[in-house]
C-alpha cells in the first residue's frame, strides 16, 4: 500500500462499520462510543473484545467432546490391547484406552485466550483497558494457547451453541493479521489497519448489512449470476467461465433491481498518460456485465460505490438503455450523514427513477 490511503475516519466510525459487518447492536455501541474515548483501534478493539469476553465467562466457556487416546492404569472407554502390546505399556501396568472427555480446553476457546494474550502485549494499550484484561486471565489460566494460522479461522464453525463467540473470533482475526498499529488524534490510518483486499471487504460487508437494516421491505441479496450463452457449450467449457458473484443486489418486487458493486481504492480516479481522470474501466465493464446477463425482468441499474478519497462523485451514464452510475460516500462525515448519504443514493433507483448526476447517452440496444 502507498501514501496515497493515508485518508483517515474517526474511530467511531469504523466502529459503526464492523458493528454493521459483524451484526453487533448499534444500541450497545452507541453507549460503549459514549462512555468511553478510545486513543487507537487497538484499544476500541480491545475495549470490545474485553466487553464480549466478560459476557461469555460469566455464560461460561463452551465445551466439546474430544477424543482421547493415552495410557491409564484403570480401563477408561474403550480398551486398544494391539496398541497397548505394541507400546508396552503393561510393563508399566497401563493400557491404551481411547475415550471421549468433555472438555473446554477447544480450539475456539483456545482461539479466545491466544488474543486476550495478544491483547496484552501491545504497548499502546490503555492501562485502564488493560487492567480490565488482566482480571480476566485467571478464567482462562487452564486454556492452552494456540500456535494460530491464518486457515483455521475459515474452519471454525459457528453454530446455535456458539454463535455468541462471533465478535470474539472476528477480533482474534484482526489480531492475527497483526493489522492494530497505535494511531493519533482518534483516527485510523486505512493502509496501518488493514490491507488493500480487507478494506474491500469491511466496506463491502457493511454495505451489505446496511442496506439489509434499513431496507427491510427489499429483498437485499448477493446472488450469483449466470452468463447469458446463446450456443451449446459443454460441460468443461463452462468451467473456464469467471462467476460473477455480486456484491449486493436490491430488488423491488418485480419492477426495479439494482445491482451494487462496492471498490476501496486508494484512489477513487485511475488518470490517463495526459493526466486526465476516468473512472476504472474495469470495474465498469465488470458491473455492465452484471447488469447485462441478470435474468430480472423489471428495469435494472447498476451503482460503482467508492469511499470518497479526494473528492465527491456521482455521475450516471445512459448504456444501452441501462442506467450505471458511479458515487462516492464520505466516511470522514458524521454517522447520521453517512447513513443519510447511503439512503440517498439508492432511494430513487428503486422509486423508478434514475439517481442524480448528468445523464449521459453512450450506446443504445
């Protein structure tokens, strides 16, 4: 990442986003956000996973069956004698047993304590934070820790049983990619908290779930959409295809869907040898073939949504009788604003209308 994504957010706003991505209650960050100032995202960070981790100790640790195979002097489960005659371990007077013990010692759990540990090594921690963190050690003291890697987060299942552990393992993820730097003034520098895909992605999940929360009569989805093909092509050529997975798609009954495609650059402008600004091709193409080859049958528009870097956006192009627009959010505004910004633009698309911005005719059907 370059100095160019050096734009700073207020803290409490990626707050408000990973609250948005994480399916945290606005209710209980608004008061967290009042009632306590946070110097870096590592200490909003620690601050929430200290509060989520109190919850959960006093619920109590999750517990799983785990299968033990180890020597016992007393026949514990089922008795493994070709093992215990191959290990001779009856010369001790001990046999091979193979048992299932109820244990929370997990690797969720294991998870859990492994970034409480992590917590407390940073520097920059608020004594007053850390201090909260200590007290929590001691529930936790007979948990191993976890030798983590990057793909055991993909492989922990969330369930009904321990759905509650959600905010914790998306911390302990953040931890891992060791993307918490001390930051100043409130703010947090993008490119020190987290890369270029994972900015992508935060600002993709929040768009999501935002517009899931506040368009609840909508249907807000992220299908895949198929390639419109007019041959018979076989199996194996279809496999060469790319998918094309959306990012967001908001349909209103059968008259109006729009598709959404959310970029974080660090620059919203990609310029031309003679300096001149243009939108990134690729990505026009890209949802331009979105729009093209979805099957809804009403009227459909496609919407480029940037942060905004440098300066406001919001331009609309008439292709082919398809409305596809390009805008910008300012997520340096207050949340009131952001959240207002992020209505605006969607609201007329799915009213029947068309977005604001100059109307410009480049192709026709």
């Amino acid at each position: 990442m370059t100095e160019s994504l050096s734009r700073k957010i207020p803290i409490k706003n990626v707050y408000y986003m990973l609250a948005y991505a994480w399916d945290l209650p606005l209710s209980l960050q608004q008061k967290k956000l009042e009632s306590e100032s946070f110097d870096g995202i590592e200490n909003l960070l620690a601050s929430l996973f200290e509060f989520h981790l109190s919850l959960l100790i006093k619920r109590g640790l999750v517990k799983e069956y785990i299968e033990n195979r180890q020597p016992e002097q007393l026949l514990k489960g089922k008795l493994l004698m070709a093992d215990s005659i191959k290990e001779r371990t009856m010369q001790h007077k001990k046999f091979i047993c193979q048992y299932d013990e109820l244990t929370d010692d997990i690797v969720i759990n294991q998870l859990v304590k492994t970034a409480l540990h992590e917590f407390i090594k940073i520097p920059t921690l608020s004594p007053k934070i850390l201090k909260r963190l200590m007290r929590l050690r001691p529930y936790l003291q007979h948990i191993q820790l976890y030798n983590w890697q990057n793909s055991i987060f993909n492989q922990i299942k969330l369930k009904r049983h321990n759905q509650h552990y959600s905010i914790l393992i998306h911390i302990a993820q953040l931890l891992y990619e060791r993307k918490i730097t001390q930051e100043q003034d409130g703010e947090i520098t993008f490119q020190t908290f987290l890369n270029d895909k994972q900015l992508n992605t935060l600002f993709e999940k929040f768009l999501y779930r935002f517009y899931q929360k506040h368009l609840p009569t909508y249907k807000v989805h992220r299908p895949i959409i198929d390639w419109k093909l007019s041959g018979s092509e076989n199996a194996d050529a279809l496999t060469y295809l790319p998918k094309m997975h959306t990012d967001i798609v908001i349909e209103d009954n059968d008259n109006n869907q729009v598709i959404m495609d959310a970029k974080f650059y660090k620059e919203t402008l990609t310029k031309t040898q003679f300096d001149q600004e243009r939108l990134y091709s690729v990505n026009l193409y890209q949802l331009f073939a979105y729009v093209m080859n979805s099957k809804f049958t009403g009227k459909k528009y496609g919407i480029l949504i940037y942060p905004m870097i440098d300066q406001h956006i919001h331009v609309s192009y008439q292709i082919m009788n398809h409305t596809i627009s390009a805008c910008t959010v300012n997520l340096n505004e207050e949340w009131s604003k952001i959240e207002q910004r992020l209505l605006e633009i969607i609201t007329p698309y799915l009213q029947d209308g068309v977005g604001w911005g100059e109307l410009i005719s480049i192709g026709d059907s």
